[in-house]
C-alpha cells in the first residue's frame, strides 16, 4: 500500500507511460522522485505543480542515477523507444544501467515496462527490450514486467496518426484485430504493481484495453470527431516493402501475434479503458488538436 515514506523514482516522466505512472501514483498517494533532464521544461514544471519532487539525471549518467535511487522503495523503468540502430543500442544502455542502480540502491520493487510479444519473440522488434528484461532477471531484482501493446495515442501522433504519413491504421489489413491500450492505464497497471509487490514481483503482465479492426477503429474514431475519416489499407505491395508480414497477419488475423488477456486485465483493473471509453474521456481531444494541424504527408 502507499506510504507517505515511501519514494517511487519514475524515469521518464516527462514523457508518454511514465509521466502517467508519475500522476497515478502522486494520486495515489505515493511520494513520487520525476528522473528529468530539464527542470525548467513545462511537462517537469507540471509534475512539481503536483507534488513530485524533480531530479535532475540521465539515463546514460550512472552517477546521476545513483543519486536519483538514493533511499527510493521502488524504481518505475522506462527508456525512449526508437527502432533506429543508435536508439536501440542506447535503449539497451540505459535499462542496463537503471537496473544496475536499483539493484545497488537496494530497491525493493522495480516495474520495467517492456513491449508486448517480447517473451514469445525475443529477437524480434522489441529485442533490445527482451535483452532488459533478462538483464533484470539476471540481477535477481525483486520485479514485475509490464508488457504494453500499441499505445491508443499512437494514432493521434503526427506521423503515425490518421493523417500521417506512417499511419499506422493503415499499415493493419483488412479484417486484422490490433490490440490497444491507453497510457493512462499504463500507469494504473504501474501503480497496483506497486501497491501489491506479493501479487506482482515476478509477475508479467502482457497489457491491453481493447481488440478492434481496422474498420472498427476508423468508425470509432469518425464518430467520436464527426469526421468521416477515409483510411483504405496501404497495398499489399508496399506493406511488404516495409517490413509487415501480411501473410502472418492475415494468417493470425490480430497484428503482431498480441495475446493480452484483457477480461482478465479488466477484473484486476475494473476502470481499464477500452478504445471508445478512451475516445470520450482522453482521445476525442487529442484528435481535434491533431486535426487542427496541418497532415504530415
């Protein structure tokens, strides 16, 4: 349970998962130490408005990471996510040197969170997460892994998005499931983790919300902003070109092979989203600001 003497450090928390897991702990009543490499930015200035204490760090800095694991309970473990060569080497890096600093602080619970599929493909996408996760195994610390599927705010991204040039709803066939999940509820997995270490430590969790088509998704997404979106799959040529085994896809019928067990997520977190509850809460929101910006093409 929190304790007003207990420190949870929260790297990257000026970002997507861990500035969620920042403010559901700060509501839940954990003390909360945000990992920040500028002070002064507005996200870290957001999260001292709130009660979290700000230090300054690196996660390529062990020094500073030594500092920053000082006295803290628990360490909640997240690194910038890239698929570019130098990104993946430094994510690798950084998770190294995160658990390494826990394990020398004596943290008594460490929460990773990882990407979905990391434990049945290891050298797949995710690989250098996989390598992490091992590593965390390695050092015998007392943890739990968390393991998202693609993120609901992926498709109001810029590039990524509806009316980017990556769309990824667009990358996913005709009659695919694809798996989602909010960061919101990222951080809601981070915290009952912490909350309840003789439930968690050691446990993995593979995190969805929802499981919809492509078709699904674009409908919902319509209605939601009132917009009659347009989005026909790339060709299958193409989706070839970049790399997406269409024929697994269509094999599997659900994008990446994804096997949360969202009724079972759901009865440990009732509040769980699924994509339309996100779309009304959080998501219609971030659509109209992303609309309101000229299309990535």
């Amino acid at each position: 349970m929190p304790t007003p003497d207990r420190t949870i450090l929260v790297t990257g928390a000026t970002g997507q998962q861990g500035g969620a897991t920042a403010r559901r702990l700060l509501a839940d009543g954990w003390r909360v130490r945000a990992l920040v490499r500028d002070p002064a930015g507005p996200a870290a200035r957001r999260l001292a408005l709130d009660g979290a204490e700000l230090v300054t760090g690196d996660l390529d800095n062990r020094d500073t990471l030594a500092a920053a694991t000082e006295g803290v309970y628990g360490v909640f473990s997240v690194q910038p996510a890239s698929h570019a060569p130098h990104f993946v080497e430094g994510e690798e890096r950084y998770g190294v040197n995160v658990a390494d600093a826990a394990r020398d602080a004596g943290v008594r619970h460490l929460v990773y969170t990882s990407a979905a599929g990391t434990d049945r493909n290891p050298d797949g996408p995710a690989a250098s997460k996989a390598r992490i996760e091992r590593h965390i195994r390695e050092l015998g610390l007392p943890a739990t892994v968390l393991r998202p599927v693609m993120f609901a705010e992926n498709h109001t991204d810029p590039v990524f998005g509806v009316t980017g040039q990556a769309s990824l709803v667009r990358m996913i066939p005709t009659g695919v499931t694809v798996q989602l999940i909010a960061v919101t509820d990222i951080g809601a997995f981070a915290a009952l983790a912490f909350a309840d270490p003789a439930r968690y430590v050691g446990a993995a969790l593979e995190l969805a919300g929802d499981e919809l088509t492509r078709e699904h998704l674009i409908t919902a997404i319509s209605r939601a902003t009132g917009r009659d979106l347009q989005l026909d799959p790339l060709p299958r040529e193409t989706l070839v070109q970049l790399g997406v085994d269409v024929d697994g896809l269509e094999r599997e019928k659900s994008f990446n092979g994804w096997q949360a067990d969202i009724p079972a997520l759901r009865r440990l977190h009732p509040g769980l989203m699924d994509f339309e509850t996100w779309l009304v809460r959080e998501g219609a929101a971030r659509f109209a600001a992303l609309f309101a910006e000229p299309a990535s093409r």
